[in-house]
C-alpha cells in the first residue's frame, strides 16, 4: 500500500495528464489542479473538525462571516442567505438552532425597526478561536515544507491570481 502522499501524487499527476491530453496549458493545469487537490484535503479536515465540535459547515460560515465582517458592517439574516446561496427561510432556521445553542444573538436595528443584525455571543466567539486555532495546527503542518519566503511569494501568488479573477468578472 502506498502512502497517502504518493497516492496523492499520483492522483495529481494523473487529473493532470488527462487536462493536458484534453487540451490543457500544463502549466496552467498543474497549478489550478494543486490548488483543487490542496482545497480537497483541507475541506475533508476540517470537515472532521467540525464534526468534531458539533457544527456544521453552514453553522461555521454564519460564524466566520459576522467574525470577519467589517467594523461598519451591518450583518443581516438575508444578507448571511444571500452569502450562503439559500432561501432566506433556511437561514431561519440554521439561526434558529445557532441561538438556541447561544452561539448567536438576533437584535433589531435601531436605525432601521424592520431588520435584525445577528451577532456573535461569547460561546461564538469562542467557537471562532478554536476553530481557528485548531485549523491552525494542520495548516502549519501544510505550510511546514515552505520556508517563510516561499510562503510569502505563495500567498502574493495567489492573491495575484484572485485579483486576476476579480478584474475578468467586473
């Protein structure tokens, strides 16, 4: 039996190839096909994680969008199902379940009676930092063969990259 890396190496290998023997740049599809295999593995861990700390993924993208929204923002039940690409009425519910486990908070806007901002609570939050703690950890492991520089250029890479993305879609 193989180690899980060679098998991952040869699976990239392999989704490679069959790119380029469909008319892919390799170049290009070495790229797009490492960052594709890296999202994988990653969203199987900490799908487990997750799992682990009685979450869902949707529960943890509700938690990470009010955690990182801007100062001025102002997060919203219908502004978190539009993120999510669900009805409105799910995200209802996904709430629903969040404040019962006092994960987050639902309070009218005083500028605006008709809407409510949905917040963190502490046990948010704390769920916030732990996730990202332990997410931390494997992440670190990841990066481990890099050296700081490398990581560096990685990150101004990709960045380069979703800028790249962002300019084709406006």
């Amino acid at each position: 039996m193989k180690p899980r890396g060679s098998a991952e190496r040869d699976r990239y290998q392999t989704e490679v190839a069959a790119y380029v023997a469909a008319g892919g740049n390799e170049q290009i599809q070495r790229v797009v096909t490492a960052v594709h295999g890296l999202h994988r593995m990653l969203e199987q861990w900490y799908t487990v994680q997750l799992q682990d700390l009685d979450l869902t993924s949707g529960e943890w993208a509700v938690i990470s969008q009010i955690a990182t929204a801007q100062p001025d923002e102002v997060v919203t039940p219908s502004a978190l199902a539009a993120s999510a690409a669900i009805a409105p009425s799910s995200m209802t519910h996904r709430l629903d379940r969040m404040a019962q486990r006092a994960l987050i908070t639902r309070e009218p806007d005083e500028s605006n009676r008709t809407r409510i901002i949905v917040g963190l609570t502490d046990a948010g939050w704390a769920m916030f930092t732990q996730v990202v703690r332990d997410s931390e950890a494997l992440e670190s492991d990841v990066l481990r063969p890099l050296t700081d520089r490398q990581r560096e250029q990685l990150a101004t890479l990709l960045e380069r990259a979703i800028a790249g993305i962002d300019q084709e879609m406006d």
